[in-house]
C-alpha cells in the first residue's frame, strides 16, 4: 500500500505534468501581437506563477472519467483565461 507522503508526491508529479500541458497549449493560443508593453501585461498577467488550478483540475476530471484529456485542453485553457481575464477586469475600476 502506497504511504501518504508518496501519493503526495504523486500527485504533485501530475500536477506539473498538466500544468505544463496547459503553459504550452496557453502560448499556442496567445499572441500578443507587437507591442513589448502587451506583451509583458499578458506575460505578468497570465503566466504569473501560482496558477494553473483550475485547468489541472478539468484535465484530471478527464483523465478520472476515462476521457480525452487532449479533447478537454482547449475547454481548460479557456477556464484559465475567462478567469485571468475576470481578475484584471476586477482590478480596473480603482486603477
């Protein structure tokens, strides 16, 4: 039987798995165009470290149900930037 600290630790490993799935699928789908200063606001504010929950989460829902986690990716991907989106939009009115 596998101890705590290693189901931990496997999960932990399957975290980062997903969550670099999702890091590539998010610099396929973003394309900041020319502009320096977009480009870092997108960088800070959808890379920032820290993140990556939510899309984890869907791709482990597919992987617990037997689905296509790859099939899900674009759903999850869109989860993360509707909810980085919300967070900057909230930011606004006191700036």
């Amino acid at each position: 039987m596998a101890t705590a600290v290693g189901r931990f630790d496997a999960l932990e490993r399957t975290l980062e798995t997903r969550r670099q799935e999702v890091e590539r699928a998010l610099r396929g789908l973003v394309r900041p165009g020319e502009s320096p200063a977009v480009a870092a606001a997108l960088d800070d504010a959808l890379f920032a470290p820290a993140k990556r929950l939510r899309p984890e989460l869907a791709l482990m829902v597919a992987d617990a149900l037997r689905g296509d986690a790859a099939s899900v990716l674009p759903a999850a991907c869109t989860v993360e930037l509707v909810h980085t989106a919300s967070l900057i939009l909230d930011d606004l009115p006191c700036m």
